[in-house]
C-alpha cells in the first residue's frame, strides 16, 4: 500500500529512533480500516473468497496491492485499505463492515532489527516460524494493546488505539534508547 501524507499527525516526532541507529517509527496514512463481522447471512468467509480469491483462516492475513484482510476470532477480522470508500467489489458485504478507522492509527517500525527489536519487548515469542509465516498477530507491548502485521521483516505495521499511539510514540523512543 502506498504511504499517503498525513493529514492530522498523532505522533510528536517520527523518523530515526534516538537509541538504535537503523531502527525509524512513523506514521503511515491508511484511510480504510473496518471491522468485519459475519453475519446470518454474510460470512467472511464468503467475502475472503470473493476479494481475495481465497479462503480466510485464523491468525492470519490476506492481501491484495490495495487491501489486507486480517483475522483474529471466528467471524471477524479487521480490512485495511489505502481508499476511504469501502471497496467497491466488496459492495455486497459493506454491511458486515464497520468503519473503525478514526479509532486507530498506524506506524510503520522500519529496520533491519525491527522484529528483533520488538521480539524483545512483547508478550510472544516474533521469531516463532508459525507467527512469522502468519505475518500478523495482536500482542502486548508493555501495557499497549497492538496489533502487528508485515509484508517484509524489516517494515512492520503497528496498530494502536488512536488515543494511545502518541504514548506508545514514546515508549517506543524510550525502549530503543535501552536496547542493544
């Protein structure tokens, strides 16, 4: 997905991590995030093989260039996009949908140790082969709720409540200034 400007910044600095060189946090504009719930009569499992031309399994992600489709619990996932509008080829399903995106913010850890990194301070183990074949998951880092997703090892996506993403901002600084 394409980084857009941002238009509102939550975070108070971005770029370089002041105690690990090669380690950057910013914030990547993503204008669609919804929460995808099935209902009676619309799975998301039917949605999956409809936009992803496959099916969706737990703890695990689906992706297209525009749109990444995470799932966490049976029925329900998280969409993201790079447009505000819901996909159009997903029309038939924007009832199950439910814009989440103001509630949210996301940054991007960049680093070839970004993994590493962040392997050293949440609540599971990053480097384990199921998780990093899965390329996502939701986790603890300190007393932050996140969920993580990657294309790549060295760009991981963060996900956090909007309201607290410029602390977690800050934790992050501070933690990189220990690590080594």
């Amino acid at each position: 997905m394409p980084d857009l400007a941002i238009k509102n910044p939550v975070l108070e600095a971005s770029g370089d991590l002041p105690g690990y060189p090669g380690l950057c946090l910013n914030e990547v504009a993503g204008d669609g995030l919804w929460s995808m719930q099935s209902s009676e009569t619309l799975k998301l499992e039917a949605f999956a093989s409809i936009v992803f031309k496959q099916h969706t399994k737990m703890g695990a992600m689906l992706a297209t260039d525009e749109l990444r489709l995470i799932q966490f619990a049976p029925g329900k996932a998280y969409l993201f996009s790079d447009q505000c509008q819901f996909p159009g080829k997903a029309a038939d399903f924007e009832t199950i949908a439910t814009d989440i995106s103001h509630g949210f913010c996301q940054l991007l850890l960049s680093g070839d140790d970004a993994l590493k990194f962040l392997n050293a301070y949440t609540t599971v183990d990053l480097e384990d082969e199921a998780i990093t074949t899965a390329r996502c998951l939701r986790t603890r880092l300190g007393q932050y709720a996140i969920t993580l997703w990657w294309d790549k090892l060295s760009d991981i996506h963060i996900l956090v409540d909007r309201s607290l993403a410029r602390s977690l901002g800050s934790y992050l600084q501070r933690l990189s200034m220990r690590w080594f």
